[in-house]
C-alpha cells in the first residue's frame, strides 16, 4: 500500500467536506473483512463433520485466506493507486462477495479452501482501499475521528466473528449450519456495492508500475513454504515436502535479489529490501510477524478444545471467547495514550502481561483436567485479550515510526503483509503440535493435551517477543545517547 508515495487526486471539496456517507461504507467493507478471519473458528467442529474436513484441511481453511490476504496486500494498494481507489473497492467488494457464495455453497473441503483463497484475494484488492480512502479524504481531527471508528469497527468485527458466527452456526437458520457465515456475505456486500458510489473517487496522479515477477516470487515462495507445515505432519513429511520448502527458501532468495535489483533500476519495488537493513525496522517487523503468529493460533485452538473437546455449543463457546475480544479493544483504545506517556516500556510491559496470562491460561487447563469449565477460563481470557491489545496496537505504530515519512506507505504495506503471513504461519506450526498431541483422540483429556501442546508455541513466542522489546528498547536508548 504505497499510495503515501505519490500525492493523491481528491475530488473537489474533498476535505473540507469529508464525505461520512461514503465512510460508512467503507467501515462495512472493513468489518467483513475482519470478521471472516473470525468466523471460521467457530465453525471448525461442523466443517470436520459435515464436509469430513482434516486437521490438515482446516488449516488450510483458515490460513489459506490469511495468506492470499496478506501476500497481495501491497499489490492490492497499488492497483488502488493506479486504477482508481473507489474502482477497486467496488472490484474487490464484488469479487469478495461471489467467492463468500461460493464458500457457502462449497460441496466438500477442497472446494472451500480453494474458494476461501479466492476469498482472501478478494479481501487483498478491497481492504487496502479502506485505509487509502480515509486517509486521502478526511483530514485534521475528522481524520483521527474516521481512523478511530474505524479500529472500533474492527475490533467490533472480531467479537462478532465469535458471537454473531457462533449464534449462526448453533441456530442453523435454514438448515444452513455453518455455510450461513459465509452466505450472511452476500446481502452486505450487495449493498456495499450499491452504496459505493458515497465514497469519492481518487488515485496516485503517476501510478506506481505493477511488479508482477515480484508478487509472483514472493506469493510462490510462502506458499511453498506454509503448505507442507500445514500438509506434511498428517502424511509423516513425505519427501514433496522437504523439497516444497527448500525451493521456498530459493524462491524467497530470488524474490530478494530482483527486488534489489529492480530498486537500483530506479522502479519502485513491492520491498525495498534497504529498510530490512535498518536494525530497527528490521527488528520490529519481526516483532509483528511473531507476535502475529499467535493470533489466530490461538483462536484455532481454543474454538478446537470447548467445542470438539468440552462439548460447547458454537455459540456458547463464542460466547465464553468473546471477553478476549473485548479485552483487546478496550487495551487497544488505552494504549496509545499509555506509550505516549512511558514510551516503549509500556509495550514491553504489555507483552509481559500477555505472556504470562498465556501462561496462566495453560496451567489452568491442564491443572482442571477433565472437569475444566470453560466459563472459569473467562477472567484469564480477559486478561490474554489484554494483552494483545496493549502491544499489537501500539506495536505497529512504533515500528512504522522508525522509516522516513517518504517511505512510510512502502513500510505499512510490509508491515500489513507480516501481520497476515504471520498469522498463517502460526497457524501452521501450532496444528503440528496440536495435531500430534491429538493423535487419533477425541476424548477431552485428549483435547487439553493437544491444547497445551499447541500453546507452548504461543508461550514461547510471546516470551521471545518480550526479549525482542527489551533489545528494541536498549536500541532507541543507544540511539538517543550518541545523538
């Protein structure tokens, strides 16, 4: 999303009458988004049963779309920048309501995870647009009022992913079970699509050239490297899969000198690999795709141990995830304003509270057992929602605080993209744990056990991640001495 990079075309009047219509429009198309990395959770016990779906298969459900979704995020801004931010809304809008169709309607497991990769495209042309289209058209304090109900709006979409997909599954409306999430898409994106003609049209005045070789590399080389973490384990890592990552790591090299390459050619690359070299950066963005990588981890986990393992409902069990969430959005709104006080050891202090109720959390459902009530895990899940909010918030803006205001749409649209990758390739690596831990088992002690061993990976990276913090931390202190 390198839109920062170019001054962009506004409509007449555009700031000085910020057009609000358009920005409820443009909230919808952020909540769908949001809510479908959500939802899915919910659904993963019906989705095995209906579809007989693998623990290879729902990791693909569910990372699948947070891989296209995060690979083609910078592409998807430049199309943005290029084409017409509005145009691409409506395109991406489109396109991410036909592939929701096509998840509901999915006759097995395959199908749907082919149609929820479609899904993630789609949400990589549309959610792009949302960002550059506020920040273009809204200024001053109608800027920061826009961005502030716009993560209120996100946050709101992750709790109603929970509450709203599990209601939806458990009421089987219809008969539809859990293809009701992804059909309840339609009508909304119909309508965002009637109502897109709110929001004003601009673009970048010299788009941005379209690295296509780049996006190939790079989206080849994830792939290769997330399918055979995700595949392998449940096949005893036949050799197609050894070989898929080595050539993952050989793609990933290329992708890193034709970047370097096309920069010094005077084109903008999708990476400018110079700001990976600045230690800061460097270090942060590790930071995101860490702490990313614990995310829908673990949500994947808990959705698999109240529902297949403690017998929940799905929207009993949303209900009980549901104060995470809650926790989370209100730790994001106190944040900023706790980091603009302490500075970085507020952060670090966050990330200590979320690995220590990661660990809190661990022992508690391996200490109950058998007779764990989930509804007892609520005051920890609070404090884990927390935690993330105190850091992923106000981690992204300190990261992207360390590169030049020149580069800073080059620097979110890498940022954006670890977020996701992250994300899935946390995913991959805790359905190995789980899934060993789980073996053939279906009774609950089966199901903690397997929860345990998927959250030893949460609770390392999040330990890891306040290592990182401190080293961060000592890095600006060092800095700001030998100014």
């Amino acid at each position: 999303m390198n839109s920062n990079s170019c001054t962009p075309t506004l409509p007449p009047n555009a700031i000085n009458n910020p057009p609000w219509l358009g920005l409820s429009v443009l909230l919808l198309a952020g909540f769908v988004t949001i809510f479908d990395l959500f939802v899915v959770n919910v659904a993963i016990p019906s989705l095995q049963a209906d579809l007989g779906a693998s623990f290879a298969q729902i990791g693909f459900i569910v990372a699948g779309y947070e891989l296209a979704f995060g690979v083609l995020l910078i592409t998807g801004g430049r199309l943005g920048d290029l084409f017409g931010r509005r145009r691409l809304f409506v395109t991406g809008m489109a396109a991410f309501t036909a592939a929701s169709a096509l998840c509901g309607l999915a006759p097995d497991a395959g199908f749907l995870i082919g149609a929820r990769i479609l899904q993630g495209m789609a949400a990589a042309l549309l959610f792009p647009q949302v960002y550059a289209s506020i920040r273009v058209n809204f200024n001053g304090n109608d800027s920061r009022r826009a961005f502030g109900l716009l993560g209120m709006t996100l946050g709101l979409a992750a709790i109603a992913g929970q509450i709203l997909g599990g209601w939806l599954v458990h009421a089987n409306l219809f008969g539809l079970g859990w293809r009701s999430i992804f059909l309840i898409n339609v009508p909304i994106g119909l309508a965002a699509i009637a109502a897109a003609r709110y929001i004003p049209e601009t673009r970048a005045p010299q788009g941005p050239t379209l690295d296509w070789p780049g996006v190939l590399l790079v989206s080849s080389g994830l792939a290769l490297l997330l399918v055979p973490l995700i595949e392998g384990p449940g096949k005893n890592w036949p050799a197609w899969s050894l070989a898929a990552m080595a050539g993952a790591l050989v793609l990933l090299m290329v992708f890193y000198h034709q970047q370097e390459r096309r920069r010094r050619a005077g084109y903008l690359p999708l990476v400018d690999m110079q700001l990976l070299k600045q230690r800061r950066f460097a270090l942060g963005a590790l930071l995101v795709l860490m702490i990313y990588s614990t995310s829908s981890s673990f949500f994947l986990c808990f959705a698999l141990l109240v529902q297949s393992g403690l017998g929940l409902d799905p929207f009993l069990a949303g209900s009980i995830f549901a104060p995470c969430s809650l926790g989370f959005v209100v730790a994001s709104l106190l944040a900023p304003r706790l980091v603009a006080r302490r500075g970085t050891p507020a952060i670090v202090a966050g990330a200590l509270v979320y690995a220590v109720s990661i660990g809190l959390l661990v022992v508690q459902v391996w200490a109950a057992g058998s007779a764990l009530k989930a509804t007892h895990l609520i005051p920890v899940l609070v404090v884990v929602g927390a935690g993330q909010g105190f850091i992923m918030t106000p981690l992204l803006n300190l990261v992207l605080g360390f590169v030049q205001e020149a580069r800073a749409g080059m620097a979110s649209g890498v940022i954006s993209t670890l977020q996701q990758v992250g994300a899935a390739l946390g995913v991959a690596i805790v359905g190995i744990l789980f899934s060993t831990a789980l073996g053939s088992g279906t009774g609950a002690n089966h199901y903690i056990s397997a929860f345990v061993a998927g959250m030893l990976y949460n609770l390392g990276a999040a330990l890891l991640v306040v290592m990182l913090l401190l080293m961060l931390a000592r890095t600006q202190d060092s800095e700001f001495a030998n100014r």
